[in-house]
C-alpha cells in the first residue's frame, strides 16, 4: 500500500513500531499530488519544502525515542485557518498574498503535538457556498466522479482526503461545510458542538454559527485529531471551559443502551430515493446493533433553513466590513478619492455569491427590515434549540441524512441559489443549536455509484456518543468504506 493511503491509525502506529519515516509518507503524499491535483485541484498553496524539512526534524526525534504524539502526522488546512507565513485567502483575490502574522491556536496546537501542515485546500470564498464553485481560484473536482461538485464551503479539504492527498484536513463548518462535503466525497467528518473547539484565527463568516471541523478516512482518525486541537483557549471569547474527554476512548463496540431518534422532518419528498435507501438501510443496522429508534418530530425545522440564512448573511455582512483595502490585502490604487477606493477594491477584490450575501445580510440588519426579518430570525433560532433541547430528553442521538441529494454536477445549480441553499436542509440546524454532529459514508447509489452520508446528531459536548456510533457502524460497514475512487488518470 502507498503510505499516502495510510489512516491517521495506521500511520502513528506504523511510526510507534518504527516501520515507517515521517519523511517517506510525505514524499508518497507530494508525489499523489503532483500526479493529480492538476486535475482535482484540491490545493491553493503547497508548503512542501517546509513539510518535508520538518519531517526530517520530527524522523529524528523518534530516533532519539522522543515521539511527539502525532509523529509528523500530515494535515491539510482549509485556506479560512491562518497558518503563520503561508498565505491564507478564504479562496477569495481580497486577500491574494495575505501572509498572516501568527497561526491560529488549532495549528499551533498541531504543530506543538508534532503534526506537519502541508497545505492550505480550497474552499468556497470565505465559506460561502455548498459546492466549492465559489472560489476565486480554481473548482474542486470530486473524486469519485470528476463531472460533480465536491461540496462546500470545505470541498478541498473533502477532496484531498478522499483522493489520499492527505491523511486528514481540517475544514470549517457553518452551515454543513465539513458535513456536506463529506458525504459528497464519500469520507467522515465531525462537526464538534459550539466552543468545543478554538476558533480563534478562521477567518470569520457567521461568527455565531461557524466551527472548526475535521475531515478524515475513519472515525479514530477523527477522534485523534480531536484530542489535540479541543479544549478553552483564553484567546477565543467562545471557547468553552468544560473539560475534554478522551475522544479516542469512545470508539469502543456495543450502542445497545441507546436510544435513537429519527426526525420525521429529514425525510421528506425532497430527499432523494437512492439517499433514503441507504441512510435507511444505516438505520436498521445500528437497530441490528441494539440501537433503539423511535421516530420524533422537530416542529420547527420547517423554518431552520430560512433563518439560518438571514443569520448568516447578516454575521457576513458584518464580518466582511473589515476589508477594505486599507489595512491588508487587495488594495485599487488609481482611485480618486477614500470612498471610490473602497468600492472599486470591494467591487473587484469579492466575488459574485460574496457581494449577494454582504447585500442581503446589510438589507436585513437596516432600520427598516432589522425587526422582520434578522430579529424574527434569532426568535425561530431559539425555537429550534428548543426543539433539540425537548427532543434530547428522551433520546440520546439523532439519525438521518447529511445531504437530501447526492454530489450534483458541476454547474446544475450555478444559477439557482436557492436550490443550492436547501443542500443545507438537514445540516444548518445543527449550527443553529451550536450541537456536535458527525458525517460517515453510508453506501452508494445504486445507479451512479456516487457516495451517500449518514448524519448522526447529538446533544452539547455528547462528541463521545456520535463518535461511538459512528464507530459501530463503521465496522458494520467495511466493506463500503473500503471502496475507493478510481484514480487512475
């Protein structure tokens, strides 16, 4: 096996025993890369040298038996993380040859446990957008099917793990972003619950719904990775004091002592038959594992999704006022006076789905609209949190599907936002509530053979449940998540 398809456990284990080189893996991981990311486009930004210089320093270390706990462990990062020295973007020309000054406090805690950044993924710009068409810079392709999307805003980070340019990435999830791309690209993904991890250096689109998420071959790898980077960071206002767990102690066997729900509102007529098929079939094997499912309702979840979006465009409207040309980034010279210079650099530096969110998000918060739509929206948030609050008194988790749809193709929906919006359908209310959630492959359709996501939603700071289940069944499913892209091009 080329040591670029290693899982995160094999990879660490491999490097315990001795087996393998920090050095050897990434030179598998580059040469992947160059053989296919031509075509993929799965990287903005390649920190190669620097990579394989620290690989070197990390081989050495555990020759003189000081093994750091992730050992040289390559991640990718998802271009809205600021890694200190390397340009960071948010996939938009803004911020084209934006060098941050500092790492954001995920990577430095992966560089200080021995983890190597290799480098930054693509994304839709500033994370705004489900199927990676929106970055300034190129358009991922999926893997499995290089005529489809790879889902958003995380679509790069999904695609490298997918096609093993990586061994694990990290991605940011505000509405379904790591979630969605996931289950296009066939891979799992956690969306931990709200503070449970830093966010302290993304580079900010809904500040109140977003999270950093990682993107991986298998729940342990996620699991790892979620010990380093969790827990209070003073530098984050919403970083979360409640104590971390070993994450990896929840991949364990046995879910019979727990009790499911399967909102009756996940499984509507816009769901796609060949997604029902498999997320049902999921079901009845975690009811085979002893899980008990009862069907629940969520009375509110009609109105999640509308919400969710004037939130979200009202926190980008705010967030994206500091760009601006005048402290970093792109900048209009020949402008006449402050205020033309400010237009003709936002005008020029934002993209075409940036500027219609930043639009509506300032129509909603203006004095005349700020009570009927941005205000009305926050109430129906808060109905939703009650909802899961009502629903996570009698079950432990949630079941149902990540996506309503499979990966679609590239440019069906390029001129039908609201068609795209509703890909959000199953995931945007999880960041609504701020709750943990997790995407695992769950089969293919049967026609296309393109992959399908099961979504498994617990209560705050439960990551240990989701991460249990989405383990059992994992091993339920081996057979499935042994199949791999076809590559060969």
């Amino acid at each position: 096996m080329p040591l670029n398809e290693l899982s995160v456990v094999d990879y660490l284990n491999k490097m315990n025993n001795r087996e393998i080189s920090a050095e050897q893996v990434l030179k598998d991981i580059f040469n992947q890369i160059d053989r296919i990311d031509k075509t993929v486009k799965s990287y903005l930004y390649l920190n190669k040298e620097e990579a394989l210089s620290e690989a070197k320093k990390i081989d050495q270390k555990i020759k003189n038996n000081d093994i750091p706990p992730l050992a040289g462990l390559p991640v990718a990062i998802n271009d809205n993380i600021c890694t200190g020295g390397m340009e960071t973007t948010a996939a938009s020309r803004i911020l084209k040859g934006f060098i941050p000054p500092y790492d954001a406090t995920v990577i430095k805690r992966i560089k200080d446990a021995g983890g190597i950044i290799i480098g930054k993924t693509n994304l839709d710009e500033f994370a705004m957008g489900i199927s990676n068409e929106n970055s300034a810079f190129q358009i991922t392709l999926n893997p499995w099917d290089r005529t489809r999307v790879p889902g958003g805003a995380s679509g790069g980070s999904a695609a490298a793990v997918a096609a093993d340019e990586t061994l694990i990435a990290l991605g940011t999830d505000t509405g379904g972003s790591v979630r969605l791309p996931a289950s296009f690209c066939g891979i799992s993904a956690i969306k931990p619950t709200y503070g449970r991890i830093s966010r302290y250096g993304v580079i900010g689109c809904a500040s109140s719904l977003e999270q950093i998420g990682i993107m991986g071959k298998g729940i342990k790898d996620l699991a790892i990775l979620m010990n380093v980077i969790s827990g209070y960071d003073e530098l984050d206002s919403t970083s979360s004091h409640i104590s971390t767990p070993d994450f990896l102690l929840s991949c364990r066997e046995g879910i019979n002592n727990l009790k499911f729900g399967i909102p009756k509102e996940f499984f509507s007529q816009d769901l796609d038959r060949g997604v029902k098929e498999k997320v049902i079939d999921s079901i009845n094997r975690i009811s085979q594992l002893g899980g008990k499912i009862e069907e629940v309702s969520l009375p509110n979840m009609e109105y999640a999704l509308p919400a969710y979006s004037i939130i979200a465009m009202a926190e980008a409207s705010s967030n994206l006022a500091k760009f601006d040309g005048i402290s970093y980034g792109l900048r209009i010279e020949d402008s006449g006076d402050l205020e033309e210079m400010y237009l003709k650099t936002r005008g020029s530096g934002f993209g075409a789905e940036v500027i219609r969110r930043i639009l509506l998000g300032t129509y909603v918060l203006t004095s005349n609209h700020y009570e009927d739509y941005y205000l009305k929206a926050q109430k129906i948030r808060s109905l939703i949190k009650k909802d899961f609050e009502n629903v996570f008194k009698k079950f432990d988790l949630l079941i149902g599907p990540a996506s309503p749809v499979p990966p679609f193709k590239l440019g069906e929906k390029e001129d039908e936002p609201l068609a795209q919006i509703l890909a959000e359908i199953y995931t945007s209310p999880v960041n609504m509530a701020g709750l943990p959630a997790i995407s695992i492959n769950c089969g293919f359709t049967e026609k296309e053979r393109l992959p399908v996501g099961l979504q498994i939603i617990g209560p705050p700071f439960q990551e240990e449940k989701i991460l249990r289940v989405a383990y059992n069944l994992e091993q339920e499913l081996k057979e499935i998540n042994s199949v791999k892209p076809d590559l060969s091009f």
